[in-house]
C-alpha cells in the first residue's frame, strides 16, 4: 500500500476536481501519507479535531452516539469540519481495513485554503449538501 496514496490523481477526488495543477502541486505538498490498521478509531465524536483526512485505499465506518451512520470508501473525505470551526468532531470514523490515507494538518489546512480559493467554495458547497441531508433525515 504505501506509495499508492503518491500514484493518486487528486483530480478524482471531488473535493479537488476542478483545481488546477499548481493547486493540486500545493496541496500534494501538504498531504502526509498514512496507513493505518483494522478498527483504528480516526476521528472521535466529541474531541478537537486537528486533522482532515482523505480515503485512498480502504474504508470506515461512521457512527453518531453509537450508531453507525455511514460507510466510507476510497475518495470520501472527512474531518473538514473540525477544522473549519474548530468545535468537537460531530462523529466518530473508525477503519473497517487496513486503510491508505492522506491526512492534513490544521496548519496545513488554513493554509490551503488560503492558497486555493476553489477548495474553500467546495468546502461550502459539501457542507450545504451535509446540512440538508441532515435535514431530510430529521423532517422524515
């Protein structure tokens, strides 16, 4: 697995689709590569986030006060949040498998987001999109 995560096209994540090759080589730049075990608890519900992480190679569970509420795969991001307003992580992600992941830091991030006006709108849009699936959940 380790070197994969080095292979990766960042253009297919959705996330960094429509940046442009200088922006990915900076984000790229950014990005720590990280393997990590079965069962490894990745982010937990309640705690200060300091990272934000990216699936490429694997997949993990999500689960709110116990219950599992999604499943993640290769390509799925998570943790922006955290970051963005600094307040407790909102869930807990666990890996399912051994799993590749790209992790970036808080310091990283903010800069990031500075240099790459795109991401940030991006950031926006997946966060829309979270709070209205949030609220279909709860009106239904």
């Amino acid at each position: 697995m380790p070197g994969r995560a080095k292979e990766l096209d960042l253009r297919t994540i959705w996330l960094f689709s429509s940046c442009s090759a200088s922006e990915l080589k900076k984000i790229r730049s950014s990005l720590d590569e990280v393997t990590v075990p079965a069962g490894k608890v990745l982010t937990q519900e309640g705690t200060i986030g300091r990272e934000f992480f990216i699936i490429v190679d694997g997949s993990a569970t999500v689960s709110r006060n116990g219950r599992k509420v999604a499943k993640l795969g290769p390509g799925s991001y998570f943790g922006e949040l955290a970051l963005l307003d600094r307040k407790p992580r909102s869930a807990t992600v666990t890996s399912d498998t051994e799993s590749l992941l790209l992790v970036l830091g808080q310091r990283q991030f903010t800069g990031i987001i500075t240099l790459v006006p795109s991401l940030a709108r991006k950031l926006l849009a997946a966060m829309a999109d979270r709070l209205r699936e949030a609220d279909a959940k709860a009106f239904h």
